[in-house]
C-alpha cells in the first residue's frame, strides 16, 4: 500500500486519526466529514495515496470504479434515496484543501448552489 506519512487521510485511514467510519472494504474507506456543507456528508477515499482524480485515474483506473461503488453504497446505507451529489474537488484552483484523492457524498435533503 502506498501512503504519505503527512497526509491526514493516511493517517485516518491507518488508524492513527480518529473519524467516524461509515463504510469500508479493500481499496476504500468512508468517514463522515468533521464540516459537513450537506445533513449527510460523507468523504470515500482510497486506501492508497494517490493525491488527486488525475493521479489515481493514471496510476489505477479501476481504482475510480471502486471510488464511485464505494459512494454509491454510501448513499444506499445512508438513506439518500431522494438523490445525492458526488464532489471530487481536483487542486487548489478546484477546492481541494486535501491532497489525497476524496469523493464527497452529499445529501439528506435539497441540494442547491450548482447547476445540475
């Protein structure tokens, strides 16, 4: 497994951080977000280091499959069953504040602000 010892998503993944884990499996981990913009507002990251969608897509593309699963399942254990939005923010000009690639799972009632 690769993974960066200053990154706060290795670290929660390791263990190391405390998080409150939504769902796991071998190649990705769910955890709700600690500034939730949404009532349901969960991050899937990969269980390896890759530090952002160009990244991971290079390196694994079956690993975006898995990152989309992952949040899909997410979504059905979560109960939004009235739709959700998925966010992959890509570098500083896109928002990514976190250099390890995350999904964001959003939802739990209407989601306004972004065209759909």
């Amino acid at each position: 497994m690769t993974t960066d010892p200053s990154c706060l998503f290795c670290k929660i993944v390791a263990g190391e951080l405390p998080s409150t884990l939504v769902h796991e499996d071998e190649r990705t981990v769910a955890f709700r977000d600690l500034h939730p913009a949404a009532p349901t507002h969960v991050l899937v990251v990969p269980r390896d280091h890759h530090a952002d969608l160009a990244a991971v897509s290079a390196a694994d593309p079956g690993l975006v499959a898995d990152l989309v699963a992952a949040a899909v399942e997410v979504a059905r254990k979560e109960g939004l069953d009235g739709g959700h939005r998925l966010v992959v923010n890509t570098g500083a000009d896109g928002g990514q504040t976190v250099f390890h690639v995350h999904l964001h799972v959003l939802g739990g009632g209407p989601i306004t602000g972004l065209a759909g």
